[in-house]
C-alpha cells in the first residue's frame, strides 16, 4: 500500500479548452508505508493535455 500526496490544486477555463491545447504537469510523493519497502519514497509525474476534439 502506498500514500499519494499531490502537490496542488488545477483549474481551467471551459474557454481556454476550446482554442488551445493545455498541458501541464503534476509531481506526486509516493511513499510505501507497508511491507518490505515501508518508508522508501519516489516521485511519479503525471502530465495532462487537454483539448477540444
């Protein structure tokens, strides 16, 4: 089992999506706090695009 700590909040424009195509990037800290691996950490990177089809 692993703990998520997400670093923000994002919000958008239902007007900015209609134009443009909007890419941004989140880091989130994992961190194991189970089992064999109970404290060791890393960060995943999640990058979102979002556009009008």
């Amino acid at each position: 089992m692993a703990s998520l700590l997400f670093n923000g909040t994002y919000a958008l424009a239902a007007s900015a999506a209609s134009t443009y195509v909007v890419t941004f990037q989140q880091a989130t800290l994992v961190t194991e706090n189970r089992g064999r691996y109970s404290g060791n950490q890393a960060v995943w990177e999640f990058t979102y695009k979002i556009k009008k089809q």
